[in-house]
C-alpha cells in the first residue's frame, strides 16, 4: 500500500461544489421563461414505500425484459436508533413504464466492520451489462468487506445467479465498470482500489468463472476515485479513464485524471496523465465523458475550485484542459451529461446537495446556451438519465432523502426537442 490516506480518501467520498452559469442567446430565447428553456419537466414524484435506506448510486436497465427501465440502488442504511454497524445494500426496483418503481428487493446486504480501528463500509460501485453475452443484462458489485467482487447474471425474468471473486486480502474496492479492454468481443470488468492506488481488471474465464487477470499500479500519492471506460482509438477496445486526487501538495490536493490502456496484447500502458484545477481541499468527485462539442473525439468533464472543467479530446488519450463555466454550489454530488432534449447536442446535469437543486442545460455548445435549476423537495444524493415510460426520450431520475433511512425518486421527463436552435 503506498502510504495510508484512509483519512484524506474517506473525505473525498463526502462530497462539495456546483450550480449555475449564465445564458447566452438571442432576443426570442430570452423571452422564453426558465421552464420553457429546461429540457425536462418534472411528475409527481413517486415515493418508496420501504425505508431502504440512503441513495449512494443508481443504475439502470431492463432486468426483467418487460420494456420498462429498472433501477438498481446502492444505499446505506443504520441499524435501529443508528447505532453502529452501517449497513450497505443493493436494492431492484422496477418500473412500471410511467415513471414509477415498485417492488423492492434487497440483491445484497453487507454490515460495515472495523479493521484497524477504522471503519470498512462494504459496498462501493455497481457496473451493469450483459457480461456474458447471453442477451440478458447482468450487473457486478464491488464489497470492500469480502475483499472481492460480487457479479449478478440475469435470466432475463428478473431472477439471477451469483458468482463472488476473491480479489485477494486486504483488496478495498470502490468504482467498477464494464468494458472490451481486449478488443475481444468479450466484457471485461475493471474495479479501483483508493487505498492501495491500484486498478484491477476481471476477465471471463470458463462458462461465468471470473479470474483476477492484472493489476496496474497508479504513481505515488495518486489516489483514484472514480472509473469510466471509453474509446479513445480506432484499436478496437476500451481505455480506462480514473479520476482522483494527487496529495502531498502544500495547498492540498489536485485532481487528476490518467487514461490508460488495459490491452490484452500490451498489458497496462498509462496512455495519459492530465493534472485539473490548483491545489485545494478536496471535492467529491465527479466525471462525465462525451463528445461535448461535437468534433468526434472523447472529452471530459469534471469539476474543480468551483468550476466545471472540460477536458477537450484530441485523439489518443490527450486533451487540452480549459476552465469552463463556474459553479457555486459547494456541494456536487454528480455530474452527468446525456442529449436529454434530443438536440444532437449534450446536456450538461449537475446535482448540487447544498442548494437543492439540480441544474440542466440546453442548446448546444458554442451556439446558444443555457443552464436552469431543477428545485426538488428534499437533499439530492445521486442521479440517473433513462427513460422510464417509453417514448424513447431520456428521462431524468433523482434520488432524494431527507431521513437517513428513506430514499425517495423524484422523475423529470426529457422534452425531446427534435428541432431545437442550436
């Protein structure tokens, strides 16, 4: 392990920073009111009627291929009065196909422990995809706790197998996703472990046996965080993108984000490491990837010291970083990025917990753009873009909690404005 930033690594898990930029239009548009220049509009929202406990993540997909888009919650709940041990769970919920989520079922439970004194919360990403290749959507979890993996295979009906993958002791994984890091057709799954400063690829082996194929080593004092995948070639596979912070800077802390190649001929190849903002206290963190502007290659989004970076691609795995629109909320939960307005152009989604909103953007990069507040009822903890009553339009999802024990879904349903001015 290189060094022991337990401390610095669980506050980066708490989060901090975001909301509003300005507009930039013409005449016409100005007249228009902020609701009319949102790309959603909010429905009642539906609220789960079983204390689940508190919304860390969302997923979503198909799971029981009824056309309606389900969601997989990971939540942290406390034991009775709150006392310690925390629990961590994975909740399914399905849809109904008209923005509601019925029937709750707890995937996997698994109780906070103690080791060495500091507390161990199991659950730390979920990845979603059909893993192996038998048509029906699969998901992976990562357990610090059972120092491994836990991956779901779907039946199609709803129902799922388990297979865990001991990763090895002391193995604290957090973010986890899916991707052809081989070019070989086959998905591959890749998790982070923050304390040790590593990056894990699973690989498939016989039938649904998983193996622990290879293990890349971050530099010194470099601890990831967050874990995206994306093409940034024509090689035919998938690069790792991780975010996280570079400590043991006099003014704190600096974001980074590395690409790197996880090829199977060429083993782990760092292909990039790119340093974001100035030194500061850390924030939570917070990624999105897109072609923002439209000119065929991958950029990234991230915010840093109050602003919204953008990471423009040039190929391969560089960029060149520019600051970009400033931010006020001093608590980001989430950053997403999705057409939502079907524009052709992407929509910028910020969460901010400590105004309580969530911020939209329309029109397009470089032509005329706006931001607007989405209020919502209670705190927001994360989000999810899917759309959940099958007009083919994507859909916002926000969980919110006031209680540390309730979850409740608030439905923001895309506009799909086809002909929107650009």
């Amino acid at each position: 392990m290189k060094g022991d930033h337990r401390g610095l690594t669980m506050l980066m898990v708490v989060g901090l920073v975001l909301v509003g930029f300005g507009c930039v239009g013409r005449s016409e548009e100005a007249e228009k009111t902020a609701e009319e220049l949102l790309p959603v509009t909010s429905v009642p929202h539906y609220r789960i009627g079983k204390q689940i406990g508190m919304a860390r993540l969302m997923r979503s997909g198909d799971f029981n291929e009824d056309g309606n888009a389900d969601l997989l919650i990971l939540a942290t709940a406390s034991y009775p009065e709150g006392t310690r041990p925390w629990k961590m769970r994975v909740v399914l919920l399905l849809g109904d196909g008209a923005g509601g989520f019925h029937s709750p079922q707890v995937m996997l439970e698994v109780d906070e422990v103690l080791r060495e004194g500091e507390p161990v919360r199991g659950l730390g990403g979920i990845a979603v995809g059909d893993f192996d290749l038998d048509g029906h959507l699969d998901f992976a979890v990562t357990d610090s706790v059972n120092e491994g993996v836990w991956v779901f295979w779907g039946d199609g009906t709803g129902g799922f197998s388990t297979t865990f993958v001991k990763a090895g002791d002391g193995f604290t994984p957090s973010a986890i996703v899916s991707g052809d890091f081989s070019a070989s057709g086959q998905p591959q799954l890749a998790a982070i472990d923050p304390l040790a400063g590593l990056v894990y690829v699973f690989s498939p082996a016989e039938g649904r046996d998983i193996l622990v194929a290879t293990t890349f080593s971050l530099p010194d004092d470099h601890v990831p965080l967050i874990l995206d995948a994306a093409s940034f070639g024509d090689d035919g596979y998938d690069d790792l993108i991780v975010l996280g912070y570079k400590l043991g800077q006099p003014a704190g802390a600096v974001a980074f984000i590395a690409v790197i190649s996880a090829s199977g001929m060429r083993g782990f190849e760092l292909r990039s490491i790119t340093y974001v903002g100035s030194p500061a206290p850390v924030e939570p963190p917070c990624l999105a990837i897109g072609d923002y502007d439209r000119d065929g290659y991958v950029d990234i989004l991230t915010v840093r010291n109050q602003h919204v970076f953008v990471l423009w691609g040039e190929g391969e795995g560089v960029f060149l970083v520019r600051k970009g629109y400033p931010v006020l909320d001093p608590l980001v939960v989430q950053l997403l990025l999705a057409d939502i307005d079907r524009d052709g152009c992407l929509n910028i989604v910020l969460v901010g917990m400590m105004t309580q909103r969530v911020w939209v953007s329309s029109g397009c990069y470089e032509g005329i753009h706006h931001i607007r507040p989405v209020e919502l009822s209670r705190p927001p903890c994360c989000a999810v873009i899917a759309d959940v009553n099958g007009d083919e339009i994507p859909d916002l999802i926000v969980a919110t909690s006031a209680w540390g024990d309730w979850t409740y879904l608030e439905v923001f349903l895309g506009k799909g404005r086809e002909n929107a001015s650009r």
